[in-house]
C-alpha cells in the first residue's frame, strides 16, 4: 500500500510542467531585466553627449 503510494508519488509529473515554466519565465525576466539596464546606461550616455553638444 505505502509502495503503491510512494511509486506513484514518484511517478506523477502533473507539476513538473508548472515549475519548468516557472523557471523559463524567470530566466526570460532575468534576461530582459540585463538587457534593459544595459541599454538605459548607454541610452543616458549618448543623452548626455547630445546635451553636452547642444550646450
């Protein structure tokens, strides 16, 4: 009975798709998050050498 449980415990993958999407989303947020800071920074730079010229 406690066998029959346990291996069909170890069996069941129902919520292995939900945690793997889990995952995969905030791997994709970590990414976007890196690229967006990465591009503000150079966006602000150039910002600033415009401004600096127009001064």
């Amino acid at each position: 009975m406690l066998r029959r449980l346990i291996s069909r415990f170890v069996s069941d993958t129902s919520g292995a798709t939900a945690i793997e999407y889990a995952i995969l989303a905030v791997g994709i947020s970590i990414v976007i998050i890196g690229v967006v800071n990465g591009l503000g920074t150079k966006l602000n730079s150039s910002y600033d050498s415009v401004s600096s010229a127009i001064k």
